[in-house]
C-alpha cells in the first residue's frame, strides 16, 4: 500500500472474478450498509493481506477479519457470504487480534469445497468499513474480469486533497450580476449546493455583495462566508468564476440563485432539524386520532409517564460535551482535529445516503448541508488558529464556532440566525468526538421546574433527574422508548411526542407556571389562576390516593375473583432494587443489566457484575429476582463492541443473537450470574428469543459452566417473548424454558412492524391493537401452565392494558417501582372473570382506539359489574396514551 503521498492502494487478497459490491447476493453487502469496496469469486484457496495493518476483529466463527492500516482506514474481508453458518469448519486463520500484518502475508486458508456445500457463496466481499479521510476512486474493473493475487484491486485518496486541488482551480475567470430570488436568502442549503456547483464544475467560484464599493464576498468553498454576506431576497450580487467550464458553472449557480424555492424548501417552512418532516406526519396522525379540541396555549402529547404537575417551564439544552481547554501541541491537536471532522463528516454523509434512500429529501438536504459546513474551511481555519494559541483541538472548535454562532445571531437577518441551532448542532458533534467525558456535568434547574427538550438521550435524562424536576415533556420521544421507561422508574410525569410546536410555544411562555396534565396528555402554557389552583387540588387528590396505595403496598395483590398477581419490579440495577423492595414489590420481574454495561469504555468485568446482581438478591432478600441478559443492538448501543452499522438494526444481531458474535461477553456474565447466592432465588432470561433452540443451546452452557464450578444449585432460565415467532411457538419454547416473560415494548413493534423509536408512530404502536392481544393469548396458551407467564413491557403498567393482561391468563406483572403501589390498588378491584368473559369481543375488534373505547367503558362500569371499581376522584379521568385533552 502507498500511504506516504496521497493515496492509499489496496491489492487483491486472492485471485478471483470480480462482482461489483451491489450486485453482491446480500443486501447488507449490496446495500453498502458496511461500506464501500468490491467483491471477487475467488479461485485460490488463501486469503491475503490487502495492505499493512492491524488485525482488529476476527470473527469467532473464522469466516471475517478487519485489518486498520497506520492511516486509521479499517478494512473487512469476509470470507464468503452465510459462512457464520459453518461455526468455523474448513477455514484456517492465520492471525489473530493484535498481529500486525505486512502486505501479501497470508490471513487464513480455507476449503473451498468445504465452503462451498455448507455456505450459500464464495462470494468474498472486501469493503472499506471506516474511510478515515479517505475516498475510494471508481474501481478499474468491470463484473467478471480477473484479478490475480497482489494486483492493484482498489484506489483512494485523500479528501482534503481533493478539496485543495479544487481551491487551485486555474483558467478564464467569468462573472455575472444577478438578484438573488430565494425568499428565503442565501441559507444553508442553497450555500451547499452553490458549493457543489464549483466542485462539480471544477471552478473556483465567488459570490461579490453589490455594490461592490462594499468589498463584501465569500468563496463557494465556504458556507458561514456565504451566509455572513447577508444576501436576502432581491439583494444584487455579482458571480465570478475562475476555470475551464466557468460559464456552465454560472449557468447553474444562475439558475439556483434566481428561482424561486419550492414551497417546502422555503427557509420559512424549513426544518430546522432533521426530524421535522416526522413531526410533520406525526401531526396529522395525531390529528385523525384524536378529535378533541385543544384550549389556546394548550399543546397536546403522548403520556409516556403519568401524573400532574405545575411549575415554571424551563428550556432544556444539554450541556457540552467537557473538552480540555489546553491543548498538546499544533502536531497533536491538529490531526485530532482533522480526525474529529472527518468522523463526523462521514456519519452525516452516511445519514445523508440513508435519508435519501429513505426517500426524506429535507432531510437528506439538511445533512449535506450541515456535511458542507462542516468542511468550511473558514471554520477549520478559525479553529486551526486557535490551536496554534495553545488550546486543544475540541476548545478551538468550541470557540471557533462561538464566534460564527454569534455573528449569524447578529446578523438582523432571522432566517440566519434560526440556523445557529444548526451551527450549535455541529458544535457539540465535533466536540463530542474529541471528549474523553462521557459523564457531562447538567446544568442547574430551579426546583420543581417543568422541563422541555426536543427530545434527550436516557444518560441525559438520568442525569437531570438527580435535579427532580416536576415534569418533563418532549418534542419527540416515544411511550415505550428508553427515556420514558426512565421518566416512569422515576415518577416523573412526562408527555412525550408533542411535536416541534413545542419549543416555539415554550420560547414564548411565561417561565411563572404552566400545567403539565400526563393524565389526560396535555401541556398549558398560560395557565389561568383558576386552572393552577383546580391542578393544585387534584394533585393533592392523587397524593392521597397514592398514600393510601403506599400503605397497601406491602400486601399481596388479589383480584376481586381471588386470583393472587405477583407485582414484580423492572429495574435497572441494585439501586434500584432496594427501591423495589421498600415500594413493595413481590421480586424483581426484569433487572435490564444492559444499564450496568452503558456509559463505559469498556464492558464491566465479572466480578463487578456479580456484585451488582449479588445487591439485587439481597435487596429482595430471597424473592425471585429475574435478570435478562445483555440486551444490546438496536436502540441500546455499546461503542466498545463495535457493531456493524447494518440497515435496520432491530431486526439484526441484537439480545440473546449477540451470543454469536460476543461469545466471551455472554460467558462472563453468565459466570458472574452463577456467582451469587442464593441460587434458587435467581432467574436468568434471554431477550429477543425467536425460537427454543437459542434457549436449549444457553441452558446447556449454564449446565456446564455450573458443573465446571462445582454448584449444587441451579437458576431458572426462561425467555422473553417479544418476537411474534416466540408468541406462536410458546408450547416449544415451554419445553425449555422455566417461566416465559412477554415484554410487549418490543412484541409491538414487531407485531405491527412500527419502530419503537419512531415519534411519527407513537401513538399508533399500541400494545391494545388485537394482533398484538391474541399473540398474548397465544403465548398463554401455549405455556398451557407448564410455566409461568409474566408481562416486564410497558403494558404492564397501562392502567387499561393490565387487567386485561391479567384476564388473558397472565400471572405476573412486572412494572417500574415507583408503579407498584398503584397498580396493587387496581388489581385489588378487578374481577378478572368478568373481563374474560369479554374478552372474544375485545380480541373481534378492529383496532387498538376501539379496543381502548369499548375497554375504557368496561372498566368504569363499576356499579352494575365491577371489573375494576374506580376509587374517588375530583375529575373524571381516562388516563390512557392516547387520550388528549
Ligand atoms: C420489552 O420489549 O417489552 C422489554 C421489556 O424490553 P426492553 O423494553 O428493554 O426492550
Ligand atoms: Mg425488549
């Protein structure tokens, strides 16, 4: 590989036939998901080194390695496709982590007959997973031609050579005076596109202001130069540009600049951030399903943890991310620096391709725009600047793009100044990714405040709730979403899914007091003193009704029909299991131990992990404590494993699938898990099983590692159902497993194929939909009592979903702590015969509104047939996600 100038050359691992990356039989390879490269049908029998490097990954079953050259480029070779399936047979690595390689050495041997029956190709794809700088120029090979051993097979360059060569561009130098037609002016996204006009054109192209006796003019090159000149509509300008194709390049720039911009792309009704098309959509859904009126200042939102609150409302933004002040010298700060931008240029460009194949054209804009920025060599200049003063590489971006932020604020120009969030946005990116502090310190809130956020991280959130805040609603989010399941353990009433309205609305409103209603999912920003002190007397109400649910707390849960309910808790690690047990819980009916392998750099070692599951038992002091293991992938990432970014990553390695991939991260848990006393208290369930054998094959390994060290005892092991194919096949998972727990989060989604995650459906994902209910019912029947069925989803605590739950068969309900008392209190006036009775014209209707409706009548007719009696109440309430006020 040539490194010392400005490319890179990689060389053919081994002789074989070409096939282009996209025609690969493999959408995940095909789809460029792991990156760029190519693809060769080999015809020998060894894999080779395509350049010098390290080997960083193996794969456990052989069949994959990544190489990182010195350059920081990463390289996948994989050898074959469906090759996991072989566990390893008929292949022969060569190296392991840690070696490093030189060019041609030999990687592994492999059986091609071997690989050939047992794996669907010999297809061997080779993609370049991390560019670090790095572009791959076009490939010189076309489908089919051979390559031998060591022939050149791929060439990149440096990026910012590219950019360099651009800025050089000589030849005649044209111009043109036009007047700008762009209502919106020159913003964001039309400075990006002007840009890519000069590139593409290879032309070094100015915009002068007029006239030009004001001196003021920006290079293409730059975005914040463009948009500091200030140009609004009808603002004259003169065009220059300097290179071979100058006129076509003033024809493009020409015709960008003086036609008017559609309606959506007007700056006006432009997205500010990415997600505002969703909002957009979310709106409307919320429009057709809910047909209440709101009151002026009233904003309507998803109850994603109930309760009432009023406090003065307060703009959340999280701090930044702690970067050290001083730095270690231009040569070290400065390639961090250059590392920094071009991470987090290649993740906008990946966001970019993803949102353009997803269709979402705004915000496909939006990252090319905020890519093109952040390539502004003003800004790198600015920053560079300062890193020669001493700072290091994360302050000189700070303060480099304090400077821009406040010269766009100050521009008189609105629609420049609504692009400092923009600006903040790429801020707070770069210096993330040269902060070594993932623990940033909160700002300070004044006590009992109602906080807004477009939408927080769950370590954000944790971290402000040590501040207690009364209440908290957000721009985006989910019901079932990580965050709400913190703001619930933590009985902080939350509406989430409000809309983009929402920090608009709350710029405007009076920081005194505003009324947060997660009962009946609505935020008043102008409260009426009647209003406040109507709050003040219902929330003394619930006070009472919690207290006298508090003093229950302790006793068994017995429905009106004398069925006995385990009221279980879900934690997140042992804190939070003292917590459980003074709230009275009956065990624990889900620890999440991904909680204890967040927020690190490195996932926590045995001892360490015994000690936290040890601290569960304990607190419980001998009521069954079920722990899930790892539960990674999806929306829960750990950056130190390294996952591959694939399409649609809930479908992909995630929960007790991780077993293949982390083998020794699984092992160690299991070992710390056999650690803790007493045995017969403790319960171990796999998350996200889709059939027995992931289950027969855990057991097994428990079986060993228990006769390795000597135990006498053995745990329960048992499965979460959360996939539809787990719900159907029940009576086989029953076989093997000890108790099955449905975790309807997660069963919802895939049942009704809406993500989770996704604001836009929020109020759609609802676990009340039928599909979801005779998958429930199912699972019931299918453990036929040869086990215990819990439910550890959100569901479990939905006061119209959970007796339900119980009516359907279900023997255990497993909700946040904070939760129990309350839930105790409802079973206790359930009749759960009489519900079941119910139950084939519930599971008959059409959908989850009117599975809600009918089932909201049911359970207030508490006089005539008391499925479950309401206590008193000051207002008549339907605290359901989906009611509004
Ligand atoms: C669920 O999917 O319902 C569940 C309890 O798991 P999690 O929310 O952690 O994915
Ligand atoms: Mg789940």
């Amino acid at each position: 590989m040539s490194d010392a100038s400005q490319t890179l050359t990689l060389l053919a691992p081994v002789e074989g036939v070409v096939i282009p990356l996209n025609e690969v039989p493999d959408p995940v390879f095909a789809g460029l998901a792991l990156g760029e490269g190519i693809a060769l049908d080999p015809l020998g029998e060894c894999l080779h080194a395509p350049c010098d490097g390290e080997v960083v990954q193996c794969a456990r079953t052989r069949h994959a390695l990544t190489l990182r050259t010195d350059a920081g480029l990463e390289l996948l070779i994989h050898l074959g496709l469906d090759t996991v399936e072989l566990q390893g047979r008929g292949i022969e690595l060569l190296v392991t982590v840690g070696d490093q390689v030189r060019a041609g050495e030999p990687l592994c041997r492999f059986d091609a007959d071997v690989l050939a029956l047992g794996a669907s190709a010999l297809i061997t794809p080779i993609v370049v997973t991390e560019t670090a700088g790095w572009r791959l120029l076009p490939l010189r090979y076309a489908k089919g031609e051979r390559v031998a051993l060591g022939e050149t097979l791929m060439v990149l360059t440096r990026t910012s050579a590219e950019q360099g060569e651009a800025a050089t561009t000589k030849g005649p130098l044209v111009e043109r005076c036009i007047t700008l037609a762009l209502a919106a002016g020159l913003h964001a996204r039309p400075a990006a596109r002007l840009r890519a006009i000069a590139r593409e054109h290879d032309v070094n192209l100015e915009v002068h202001r007029e006239p030009a006796a004001e001196g003021a003019s920006a290079n293409a090159e730059s975005l914040s130069a463009l948009m500091n000149l200030g140009l609004v509509a009808g603002s004259p300008l003169r065009l220059i540009a300097q290179g071979a194709r100058g006129e076509v390049a003033l024809d493009a720039a020409e015709a960008l600049l003086t036609t008017p911009e559609a309606e959506e792309h007007a700056a006006g009704t432009t997205p500010a951030v990415p997600t505002q098309a969703l909002e957009k959509e979310l709106e409307k859904e919320l429009e057709k399903e809910l047909e209440k009126e709101l009151g002026a200042g009233e904003l309507a939102g998803l109850i994603a943890s109930q309760g009432l609150a009023t406090g003065p409302l307060i703009v959340y933004r999280p701090p930044l991310p702690s970067v050290p002040y001083d730095g270690e010298g231009e040569s070290v700060e400065s390639p961090r620096l250059k590392q920094a931008l071009n991470r987090i240029g290649e993740d906008l460009a990946k966001a970019e391709a993803q949102a353009t194949r997803q269709g979402q054209v705004a915000e496909a804009e939006i990252f090319a725009a905020h890519g093109a920025w952040l390539e502004d060599p003003n800004l790198e200049a600015a920053a560079e600047a300062r890193i020669g003063d001493g700072r290091s590489a994360g302050q000189a971006w700070r303060e480099a793009l304090d400077v821009e932020a406040e010269r766009l604020a100050a521009s008189g120009n609105d629609l420049m100044a609504a692009r400092v969030a923009d600006l903040r946005d790429l801020q707070r990116r770069v210096m993330a990714a040269l902060s070594n502090d993932h623990q940033e310190a909160s700002p300070e809130l004044p006590e009992g405040a109602v906080l807004v956020a477009e939408d927080l991280t769950p370590s954000e959130l944790v971290a402000v709730a040590d501040q207690h805040p009364a209440g908290l609603c957000l721009a985006g989010g989910g019901t079932t979403s990580h965050v709400a399941i913190l703001a619930r353990a933590r009985s902080i009433p939350c509406l989430v899914a409000i809309g983009q309205g929402l920090l608009e609305a709350a710029h405007e409103a009076s920081l005194e007091s505003v009324i947060l209603d997660a009962e009946n999912g609505c935020l008043a920003l102008k409260p009426t003193p009647i209003q406040l002190a109507e709050m003040a007397d219902r929330i003394e109400v619930r006070r009472q009704q919690a207290e006298t649910a508090r003093a229950a707390a302790h006793e068994p849960a017995i429905t009106l029909d004398g069925r006995t309910v385990e009221v279980r808790a879900n934690i997140g690690g042992a804190e939070e299991a003292r917590l459980a047990a003074e709230s009275g819980a009956d065990g624990v009916g889900l620890l999440r131990s991904e909680f204890l392998f967040l927020e690190r750099d490195s996932a926590p070692d045995e001892e360490f992990q015994r000690k936290e599951y040890q601290a569960a038992l304990t607190a419980l002091n001998g009521k069954p404590v079920i722990i899930r293991t790892l539960d990674i992938g999806a929306d829960k990432q750990l950056p130190y494993l390294r996952l591959p970014t694939v399409p649609n990553p809930a479908l992909g390695v995630r929960g007790v699938r991780l077993w293949q991939s982390q083998p020794k991260l699984l092992e160690t848990q299991l070992r710390a898990l056999l650690g803790v006393t007493p045995l017969k208290a403790l319960n171990i369930m796999l998350p996200m099983v889709s059939e027995a054998s992931e289950l027969h094959e855990v057991r097994q390994r428990l079986e060993s590692l228990a006769v390795e060290l000597g135990l006498s005892e053995r745990p329960r092991l048992g499965a979460m159902i959360e996939v539809p194919s787990a719900a159907l096949c029940a009576a086989s998972l029953a076989d093997e497993a000890d108790f099955l727990s449905i975790g309807t989060n997660d069963l919802t989604q895939y049942t009704l194929a809406m993500d989770r995650e996704d604001p836009a459906l929020a109020s759609r994902a609802d676990v009340l939909h039928p599909a979801v209910l005779r998958l429930i019912q199912a699972t019931v029947a299918g453990a036929g009592g040869r086990c215990s069925v819990g439910v550890c989803g959100s569901a479990a605590s939905d006061e119209l979903a959970a007796p339900l739950l119980v009516a359907l068969g279900v023997d255990e309900l497993s909700v946040e702590p904070a939760q129990i008392p309350a839930v105790k209190a409802t079973l206790r006036r359930l009749d759960t015969a009489v519900l079941a009775a119910k139950l084939p014209e519930l599971l008959a209707l059409h959908d989850a509104v009117a599975v809600r409706r009918r089932l909201g009548e049911l359970l207030a007719l508490n006089d005539a047939a008391p499925l479950a009696t309401s206590s008193t109440t000051t207002t008549p309430t339907t605290t359901t996600p989906l009611t509004r006020c």
